[in-house]
C-alpha cells in the first residue's frame, strides 16, 4: 500500500510536533512517524519548569497537550512505528514502515537522542532508564542510580520523593557533575547512600536481580549488593543509527544542518536534539521544529512550482509539433 504526503516527520518529540503543527497550519498533508511514543525525552521528565507560559508543568502533560494539539490539526500519527527502509536522495522521498510505502517531496529528521545503556544489563527487566515512568513498583524497596549528573541526581531524588526505602547513587569519574544544589538536597537524604569512582561491573540476574557487583574504578576492589531494581542515567546520544550513509553526521553522531535546519540532502531537514547543536532544551527544539516547518514548506511549494511551469512548458512544446 502506498501513501503520499507533502511532508513526513521522524520523530514526535518536541522538535517533531512543533514542525507538524507549522505544516498542518499551513495546510500540508503531514505524516508523522515515531518508533516509540510520542514526546520523547519530555515524557521522562518529572517536572518542567523553564518553559515560558507554564511556572511548573509535568512532562508527560506538557507532551501530551502537545499531541492533543497535533491530532486536533488533522496530522496522520504513527506511534511504535517500525521504519524498514528509506530513501531519501531522490526528488520524491520513500520511506516504508509496518509493511506501507509513504511518500512526500520533503523529510524532516527529528529522531531526538536515546539514553546510553548500562552495557552489563543485558536484558535484565529491572534496568529502567526513567524513574517517572517505571519507578513506582519500588516503592518500599532498594535501588541503585548510575550517573552522576543532573538527570542521576533529579531522577534520585524523584524515587525518594516517591516512596523508595534506600538509594544508592554510584558515579564512575572521581566526582560528581549535578548542580551543588542537587549535591546538598541528595546528600541530606538519610536513606541515600553517594559513590564516586564506582562502577557497574556485574548483574546477576533471573526473573529477578539477584545481586549486583560495584567496583571502585580506583581499587578494583568488588563487593556485591542487592537492589530490586537499577535506574540508569548516564546521557544521550543521537537517534540517527538508522541515517548513517544518508545524511552526513558529525563525528558524535549529530546531523549536520546549516540555520534554515537544511541537511546534506534538497528536501531533507534536521530538527531538535538530533542536530548539531550547542544548547538541547525544550524552547530550543521548539525554535528548531519551527524553522525546519517553515523551510520545508518553501521547499515543497517551490518544487510544486517548478512541476506546474515543467508540464507547462513540455505541454506549450506539444502543441508547437
């Protein structure tokens, strides 16, 4: 089954809808496409705080008032979509997903970033990487946090505030990267117990954890400890596994784009915190999913143009023979 459309958009995180809601304003017919669901890293966040017109809002309602508003607009949205091949280097781009062929004249990449996953998990149910969307079957039990910077330490103090019985926060470099603020909250913790130099070396695991070895980087000394479950936070890095040898990346992964959120691809635009940038906030994917709409419409009327003056011209030859 083949369906076309002016504009398909990967990804439904921040950058993702406010490009869908840009183009559906300005009458496209949009196809967003997310491999998971949409909002993206927002859902993993408790509370947000430094988005202008909300003093403090939950993440996963910022997210969703968002979808709300994309769906209200008439935009095609599919969740746990399964990409399985794309080709975006000629005039009509091809992407197809579930078994459906799309089409459209313009691709706008918004794949945002994933979270670095804890190598010795393996596929141990217990590893979560967000507190606010699997924390509350440990309420009453022991967890153990990886990652020492602001997201190991917010994330922490979240499980605290939801009813975990003991923490313990263990960071790999000789200190700790969180806010001093968070530091002190954390640390002022009676049941929160903070590692630096400690590492992960082992999970032993069935239905259940049953134990987990932590190692001082420093020593190599090891001691084996139990936790119920493990909450990893240890950054993001780029969704573009899927784009390598289509669009040019940076050394780190990160699509290149120029200001207008332009690719190395006509017709192709990056978005959000897939992209090369320096700062990744909220009003900055925002700011991005605008620009990369904006372009992308221009784009898509100016190739719509160029066809109408084609068959123009190829039919004025016709009617001369």
């Amino acid at each position: 089954m083949n369906a076309e459309h002016d504009l398909i958009i990967l990804g439904g995180g921040v950058a993702g809808m406010t490009a869908a809601i840009y183009a559906a304003r300005a009458n496209l017919r949009v196809l967003l496409l997310d491999e998971n669901a949409c909002g993206g890293l927002v859902n993993w966040t408790r509370v947000v705080e430094n988005m202008p017109s909300y003093t403090s809002i939950g993440g996963m309602e910022l997210a969703q008032r968002m979808q709300d508003q994309v769906a209200q607009l008439g935009v095609r949205v599919e969740e746990a979509a399964c990409i399985d091949a794309m080709d975006l280097a000629g005039e009509v781009k091809r992407i197809e997903a579930d078994g459906e062929t799309h089409t459209a004249t313009a691709v706008i990449l918004a794949t945002g970033r994933k979270p670095v996953p804890l190598d010795v998990a393996g596929d141990c149910a217990q590893v979560h990487y967000c507190a606010i969307c699997d924390g509350a079957p440990y309420i009453g039990k022991r967890v153990l946090v990886v990652g020492g910077g602001n997201s190991g330490f917010d994330e922490a103090l979240a499980l605290l505030d939801l009813g975990v019985t003991e923490l313990t926060l263990v960071e790999k470099m000789d200190r700790f990267f969180a806010a001093r603020t968070a530091q002190d909250k954390l640390a002022a913790r009676p049941n929160a117990t903070l590692l630096h130099s400690t590492e992960v070396a082992a999970i032993e695991y069935g239905d259940t954890i049953r134990s987990v070895t932590l190692r001082n980087v420093n020593t190599g000394e090891e001691q084996a400890s139990a936790f119920n479950g493990i909450f990893v936070f240890m950054g993001q890095q780029p969704g573009t596994e899927a784009l390598r040898g289509i669009v040019a990346l940076d050394e780190q992964g990160y699509i290149e784009t120029d200001e207008n959120m332009a690719a190395s691809i006509p017709g192709v635009f990056a978005a959000g915190d897939v992209r090369r940038k320096k700062y990744r906030q909220i009003t900055t994917a925002m700011a991005d999913g605008t620009v990369a709409a904006l372009e992308a419409e221009r784009y898509i009327r100016a190739r719509a143009a160029a066809r109408s003056e084609e068959h123009t011209s190829e039919l004025q030859s016709h009617l001369n023979l």
